[in-house]
C-alpha cells in the first residue's frame, strides 16, 4: 500500500516538474548578465552586418553607434 502510494507521489511529482512547472523567463537583468558573459570581438571574428546583413571580418568593418557595419553606406542607410 505504501509503496503505491510512494509510486504515484513520484509520477505526479515527475509529471509536474518536467511538463508543468514554468520555467523562469528571461528577464532584462539576466539578459545583461548573459551578454556580459560574451567574450570580446577579435581582430578575425566575422559578425553580420545589420543593414544588408553580409558577413564580414571585425577588422574591415566600421563601428558605429556601437554597431559594427559593413561600408560607409550601410552606416549612412542606419543612421537615416
């Protein structure tokens, strides 16, 4: 009787953690705390230009905005 009982506290227990219970959204503070964590732009890391969204080298690119962009004119089409 015991061990019946035991054997469905377990299975309900099982079915809520795993299906029921939400999880923790992410909120803005933890967002941050997460993109801190990111390790600087090399030299050679190719990143995605935000306006044509072409991959370049971070060294060939132009910081703006603290964006990196692509070309004068993509800076100029983000900045309009």
């Amino acid at each position: 009787m015991i061990m019946k009982l035991l054997l469905i506290i377990g299975v309900i227990g099982f079915v809520y953690f795993f299906f029921i219970k939400k999880k923790p959204a992410l909120t803005q503070e933890n967002k941050d705390k997460f993109n801190k964590k990111q390790t600087p732009l090399q030299g050679d890391d190719m990143i995605e230009c935000p306006v044509c969204s072409i991959y370049f080298e971070v060294d060939d690119g132009i910081l703006s905005g603290n964006k990196y962009y692509c070309s004068s004119e993509c800076v100029s089409k983000a900045h309009s």
